[in-house]
C-alpha cells in the first residue's frame, strides 16, 4: 500500500497544492497527521479536503492542538475527523487518535482510553496509527532544546501493541523515520516547512521537500529506540 502522509499544513495551502501537482502517481491513502489550520478558520478544512479529494478516495483525518472547536466541528461536518474512530480499508486498519483529549462513545468512537485498546488488540490487518501527538522520548518527539515533548501515553500504546506504522507530526524539528520495537514510527514534518512523506508499506519511507520544485527524497533511518 502506498500513502501520502501529511503533518502540520497550518493553512499552507499554496504549498499543499505544490505538493498534490507534483504528484506523479496516486497513493492509496491520504493521511493528515493534525493541525489543518493555524488556530482556525474553520473554512480551510473545506479547501484542504477539496485539494485532496482528487488524490484518493481514501482520506483519513485527524485535528491537532492548533485545530479549534469549530474546525473540529466542521471536520465531522464533513465527515472527515478520524479522532477515536477507525476504518478498515484494503489490507490495513487505520486508527484516528491525536493524542491530547478525550473523546466519546458511539459504536465505532473511543470512549475514555480502553477501546483503543480493544481496537490495537483485535486488528489482524496491517494497523496504520494516525496521532497528532508523538510517542514520547524517541527522535520523533525531540525539540531543538533536546527535550523530549511526546505523549508518554502514545508511546505505551506502540510499546503493548506494536502496531505496524505510525504517522505523526506535531515537533517540526523531529522529522524522520526510526522503529520503536517493531513499529516503524513516521513523523511527516510540517507541511508548512515544506514536507511531507510517502509510504510504501512493503518499500519504505521517501519525504518530500517542497520548495521552488518539489524534490522526493529518502532519509537515513533514524536508531532504533529502546
């Protein structure tokens, strides 16, 4: 399976359409890693599902601390949130968790923390998690400082479930790919930087550098996190 991944757009929406042009061939998947807007305003959720919409008819979503009430309102509007849901699509299960709030129950939404539990367990698919929020104390979560700013929460989730993939973004220093156990850990960058990933789920991982041209290249996986 092919995806292209995306973190941290902050309404960037010159540099997400760069991106979608330069696109050569179309992944399976679309994944946003959070944070569409700049604290807002909610009609840039529309824009960015509209220059999406035409790369996949797969397209998973989840808000990010910077995403107001309304933008998160506006996401299930359209029926694009993917915070406390999950969706089974093609060989993969994709799980929608951003990391920095709780969320309710209904049927195939998380109520507290237990049912992503569940939902880790029960997969036999390959499970693609999709946070916000990094795991805690990795190279994903690292800020300039060298302090360590991820969930600690995220990190116990990869730690007890080893899912397969894990897509997040958040830190915009801490781009990179390294494994955590056996997960294989995706921090995008910002696309508001000008990055963004493609995911090859039997290949690898390439990022893009999107600038005067947009370039595709791959980086050096990052060491293995204890």
């Amino acid at each position: 399976m092919k995806i292209l991944a995306v973190a941290d757009i902050h309404g960037d929406l010159e540099k997400l359409y760069k991106l979608v042009n330069s696109l050569d061939e179309r992944p399976d998947a679309v994944i946003v890693a959070g944070d569409l807007t700049p604290f807002g305003p909610e009609s840039l959720v529309s824009k960015i599902k509209t220059a999406l919409d035409p790369v996949s008819d797969y397209v998973f979503m989840i808000p990010g601390n910077e995403d107001t009430k309304e933008v998160r309102e506006t996401m299930e509007d359209l029926g694009i949130d993917m915070h406390g849901k999950f969706k089974e699509f093609n060989d993969a299960t994709f799980i929608g968790f951003e990391g920095a709030r709780w969320i309710d129950d209904d049927g195939e939404v998380f109520i507290h923390y237990d049912p992503i539990h569940k939902v880790l367990k029960k997969a036999k698919k390959t499970k693609v998690l999709i946070t916000h929020v990094p795991p805690f104390d990795t190279h994903a979560d690292t800020l300039w400082t060298g302090h360590h700013v991820g969930s600690p929460f995220v990190r116990n989730l990869v730690e007890d479930y080893q899912p397969d993939f894990l897509i997040c973004g958040h830190i915009h220093e801490s781009r990179g790919v390294e494994k955590l156990g056996k997960t294989t850990v995706i921090n995008t960058g910002a696309l508001a930087d000008g990055y963004a990933a493609w995911i090859d789920t039997k290949k690898g991982v390439e990022f893009f550098k999107i600038g005067r041209k947009v370039k595709r290249f791959k980086e050096s996986l990052k060491a293995k996190i204890q």
